[in-house]
C-alpha cells in the first residue's frame, strides 16, 4: 500500500488487517516504511514479492500543475512499471469523481452514470487522476496487468454535505471495495461510492468485480441537509461549476 499515512490510508489499514500489508508513504512511521514514489527504483524494491498494489499515495486535491504531474502522474507510472518489473499481477489505482467532474446528470441512464463515462476532468487534480487511469489501461493493454481504477467519491466517516447523500462512501464500503478490487480482472473502471439512497452514479462496474455496499448516507440527511434546487452544481459529478472548478 502506497499513501498508507493519509487520510484513506489510515482507514484501510485497520480494515484489511487479515492481509499481509506492507505499508509505505512519503511520511513514514507508526509501522509505515517511507517511500517516494517517484523513485522507480525504491518503488520496484518494495513491490518484490508482493500480490498486489493499492496505490493511495500522491497529492490528493487541487495544487500546481507541475506538482501534480510530478506526484501523481509521474509517481503512477512509477508504480505501474515496477509491477509489471516485480511481477506483480494486480494494480488497485485510487483514482477520483474529478477524472470524470464536469460530466452532468444529464447524461445518466436509468441505471446511473455509466463506471467508464469518458473523463471530463474539473481540475487540475481531476486531469491528473484521467492521466493515471490511462496509464492503468496503457499497462494492461501492454503487460496485461490487472488495474482497477477507482473513482472514489466523498470518502469520510459521514457525509457532511448535501451533495455527500448521493457521492458519499463509508470507510467500511472503501474497504469492501477495495477487497473486491484484489480478484477483479483486465481494466476496469469503478465508482467508489457507498448504496446511497440519492446515488446518481451507475452500480453496475462495482457489481461486475463483486463489490456489494452496505452503507447509505441517507441516515445523516435530516443533519446535512437538503441541496439547493437552484444550485447547478449540483448537476456535476464533481459538484462545481466549470467556471469555478479551478478556482
């Protein structure tokens, strides 16, 4: 696991403790090995031996441009590389809902917004995220690694929001998730986002790998509140604006 120090990495370190993990970050400690993974070397050392990688790590919002191609796409295709090098069979990517941020309600079907709706990312952020998920395809295509990208939504222990009813997903569902992710095959595309009652975006990627959530963020809606009907971006799968996505 790469990013095991962050935010979704500490909630999945207590929640996969029935496999062996080997833990790595930028920031080490409290059993967590450092690792920047910009480094290929160091990243292909670590992967030696390993059955699959969960990579978390890398910058996790909106910053520079040439941060966020340094870290996440450089640092992908860092990780990618020493898999197919290392021999390791399977690659989970933690992608985001910013891949695909500007693409609307308007386009969902009866069965929600499709997994693999073309990125439209909202953000620099959100391109470095569609980047990496083409380089997920361009590893299997090339070495047939196994990658699933997940295009996690408001990952938290609650939703806090009105537009976390519909994008939210527990700790609890990452984890299922993610376990799930680990006998997926080929490339995939998935929404990371728990059974909501208000979810917009489409379960069938998540039922095809055998990911079955448990969580609705339903139960927090009389304490987040309604949406603002007159929001429009409400519409967008990032929840902003275009003209206000790069703020």
């Amino acid at each position: 696991m790469t990013g095991a120090s962050g935010r979704i990495g500490g909630m999945l370190r207590k929640r996969l403790d029935d496999h062996e993990l080997r833990l790595t970050d930028l920031t080490p400690g409290d059993g967590v090995e450092r690792l920047d993974v910009t480094d290929g070397a160091a990243v292909e050392r670590a992967a030696r031996g390993a059955d699959a990688i969960l990579h978390l790590g890398g910058i996790p919002g909106e910053k520079p441009f040439e941060d966020l191609l340094a870290a996440n796409v450089r640092g992908t295709e860092r990780v990618l590389a020493a898999a197919h090098r290392a021999g390791v069979p399977r690659v989970i990517l933690a992608s985001s809902n910013h891949a695909a941020g500007l693409q609307t309600r308007d386009q969902a079907g009866p069965d929600g917004l499709a997994d693999d709706v073309p990125a439209r990312p909202d953000t620099y952020y959100g391109w470095s995220k569609a980047a990496i998920e083409s380089l997920g395809r361009l590893h299997h295509d090339r070495y047939g690694l196994h990658v699933v990208c997940l295009r996690i939504g408001k990952c938290a222990e609650r939703p806090s929001s009105p537009r976390d009813l519909a994008v939210w997903l527990s700790p609890d569902d990452m984890a299922r998730l993610v376990e799930a992710s680990l006998t997926a095959t080929g490339w995939r595309l998935v929404w990371g986002v728990s059974a909501n009652t208000r979810r917009w975006w489409s379960e069938a990627g998540g039922r095809a790998i055998g990911y079955r959530p448990l969580d609705d963020a339903e139960k927090w809606a009389g304490e987040v509140g309604e949406a603002d009907p007159d929001d429009e971006a409400q519409r967008f799968v990032g929840g902003a604006r275009p003209d206000r996505a790069l703020g």
